[in-house]
C-alpha cells in the first residue's frame, strides 16, 4: 500500500469539500454555503497553512519560484485596506490564501503522480455521486430554476459539473497513459462517465474549452511519439488558416454559436463586459477589493456574481497592478509547463501544461480566481511547473560545472516531488 494513503484520502476530501453541493437554507446562498460549511473549510484552510508550516522548506523554494502567484495572493488580502466591501474582500481573500495552501500543502507531500491520481480518485467519486443524485433525487442532482432540467449532480451549479468533469478527464487520461490491466479498464470506465456528465452539464464554456483541449492533448501526443516540434507548427498554421477562410467566407461567432443555442453576446456576458470595462474606469489602479464589486453592485435584474471573464474580474478586483500579475503568472506557467513537457515527454509531464492551458481557455468566460476545486488544481500545476523548472536548472548548472556524470538536484538539496 503507498505509505502516503493517509495524504491522499485527507486530499480527496477536501477536494470534495471545496467542490461539492452542501445542502442550505432556502433564504441562504448556495454560492455562499451554510455557516457549517464556511467553519469546516475554514478549518480545512487553517489546517493547510499550518501544514505548508511544517513543510517550509519545500514549500518556501516553490513559493520563491513563483513569484508573480505569491504577490497576486497577497495583494488579494491586502485589498481589504481598500475594499468598498472589507468583511467580504477579508473573508473571500483567507478562503483564497487557505486554499491556496491546501494545494502548496498536498504538492509537497503527494508528489505529482500522487496528487493527479487522488484528483482523479475525488472526481471519479463525485461523478458516481453526481449520477446518484441526478437520477435517484433530481431535485438536488438537477437546475431548478435557471437553466431548469440541467444536470449539477454533486456541485452547486452546472457549470461547476461541466469543470469538475472537465478537470477529472484531463487527470484520468493521464493516469490511463501508465495504467495497465484492471486499474486501466476502471479508469476509463471513470472517463468515460465524466465525459456522459459533462454532455449532460450544459455548459458551452466547459465542453468547448474540453474539446480544444482534447485537440491540444492529441498533439502533445503525436509531438511526444515523433519526437518533433512539427505537429506543433502544423496545428498553429491550420488554426491560422481555418480562421482565416471563416473570415473571407463571412462566418461569423453568431453562426459559430447558433450551433449550441448562444447568441453573439454570450449568453448576456458581452452585456456584463460593457458594464465592468466602465466600472473600470473608475477605479483603474488597485479596483475595487478582491470580490467586492459584485457584493453591493448588481447589473441590471441579472446579478451575475462575477465578470464571467478573469482578466476583467481581476481589474475589477485588483486593479492594473492585478492584470499584469495575472498576466504574468499564466505566461510564467504555460511557458516552464511547456518546457516541462517538452523535457520529460512523458504522460506525467503533460499534466501540469493540459491544466494551466485548460484554465486559460476557461477563464475568458468565467473566473477561477475563487477558492473552489479550480483553484486548488492551477495553483498546483504551477507549483509543479516551477519545481520541474527548479529542478532542470540546477541540473544544467550542475552539468555546465561538474560533467554530466556528476549527480544531479537530489544531491544539493531538490528531492523529486
């Protein structure tokens, strides 16, 4: 039995907790959570950071790593000296650094094969109790009102079961590429599974991003088989031209989306983009307080809850200064991932590149910058990154110094993670 078993229940666990439905009052926010659920995560939360504690030294060395995330989460908290909403902005931003630790917490002690197969083993269980729940008490497991009939299953909205399952194809496909005999066949039975839920979710933004991301995992693939960067090139120039010869021939989105039932404006996002770009304006520099803005600002009968976009909720929440920041940490991440990848060429390795990438497609139309189970797994595939990228540079270091027959990062202080 792997010695860590203990580790990756207590992961599974609070992936559950962070992602799954609790059952409220009617007069209480689902978004929100009962007063149970913010003390049990709250304690989660604690819990994580007294954990990142004991294991400071690996975790301070990936936190130095990544720079431009740590700033990004301080200036969330320290946002509550600004905050139109400070209670809000201050609970909002620990349940972000809480769950940021939960995930600095798990990297250091799963290791990456171990955290994307206890991911894995949470979404698996979470399908199993989405498909109860939609079938056996569909007045939980299915939408009641908005988007009436669509199925949640275990999550609190159906978009959050079209990036559960998302998230959990991306985990399972990897640990497939290495499994073999009977572990195999379940794990795609798992996939299998995710793939009927997210279907059935209805969420545009879920299967649209999954699709091109089963596009981009392909190629990965094919690059990784033939040992190329041509793929790569070959997938940019069609992609190039297909947009191109869509433009001529006068395609436009509207005929794009016509397909999936969504107007040009994205389901009213484009209203709501129009909107915050002004509300903007007024607050350039440091915005208006991590979550604050839609705590006490409602857009017309619709009060969407976020700008259903991150770079714009992160100015809304953190100002320029929050943009560049975001800017910065997704450009750090899928550059070291790719180069990770690139390195390894392994099934292990494309995970962290297929998450981070997963999360920037889905981040035009929604935010992932809130404590949930998304945020838990990108913050991790950027720890990863940065240790697979700590770990190549010192290496070549050692190398350029010593010859390539002299040890390697274990031997100064890099154990494997």
């Amino acid at each position: 039995m792997d010695p860590r078993w203990p580790e990756r229940a207590l992961f599974i666990l609070a992936v559950l907790l962070n992602a799954g439905l609790w059952i409220v009052a009617p007069h209480e926010d689902p978004e929100v959570g009962s007063p149970l659920q913010q003390i049990v995560l709250g304690l989660t939360y604690v819990a994580a950071i007294i954990g990142v504690v004991a294991e400071r030294r690996t975790a301070l060395r990936l936190m130095r790593g990544s720079m431009p995330l740590v700033l990004l989460v301080l200036l969330a908290v320290l946002s509550t000296l600004w905050s139109d909403e400070s209670w809000i902005t201050a609970r909002r931003s620990f349940e972000l650094l809480g769950a940021g630790a939960l995930s600095l917490y798990f990297v250091c002690r799963l290791g990456l094969k171990g955290f994307v197969e206890a991911f894995s083993a949470a979404m698996a269980i979470a399908a199993a109790l989405s498909v109860a729940l939609i079938f056996l008490v569909p007045d939980i497991g299915r939408m009641q009102i908005l988007y009436e009939g669509a199925w949640r299953g275990f999550f609190v909205h159906k978009n959050g079961l079209g990036f559960g399952m998302a998230w959990g194809m991306i985990s399972v496909a990897t640990v497939i590429g290495y499994s073999h005999g009977i572990r195999r066949a379940c794990w795609i039975a798992a996939f299998v599974l995710m793939f009927v839920l997210l279907i059935g979710s209805q969420g545009a933004t879920a299967v649209f991003a999954g699709l091109i991301l089963a596009l981009l995992a392909s190629i990965l693939l094919w690059s990784r088989a033939v040992r190329s960067t041509r793929p790569l090139f070959l997938i940019t120039l069609l992609a190039s031209v297909a947009i191109l010869a869509a433009e001529i021939l006068g395609f436009g989105i509207d005929d794009v989306l016509a397909l999936t039932g969504r107007d040009a404006t994205l389901t009213g996002r484009t209203d709501i983009w129009q909107i915050v770009l002004d509300a903007i304006a007024d607050r350039p520099i440091l915005g208006y307080g991590y979550q604050a803005y839609f705590a006490s600002h409602t857009i017309g009968a619709w009060d969407p809850g976020h700008a259903h976009n991150g770079l714009l909720q992160a100015a809304l929440d953190l100002g320029l200064i929050g943009v560049v920041l975001v800017i910065i940490t997704f450009a750090v991440g899928i550059t070291r991932a790719s180069v990770s990848f690139w390195q390894g060429r392994d099934y292990l390795s494309s995970w962290p590149l297929l998450a981070i990438a997963y999360t920037m497609l889905t981040d035009v139309t929604e935010d992932v910058s809130t404590s949930d189970f998304r945020w838990i797994v990108f913050v991790a595939a950027l720890f990863f990154a940065t240790e697979a990228h700590q770990r190549h540079s010192l290496a070549s270091e050692y190398k350029e110094n010593f010859g390539i027959n002299s040890g390697g990062p274990e031997q100064v202080g890099i154990p494997a993670l």
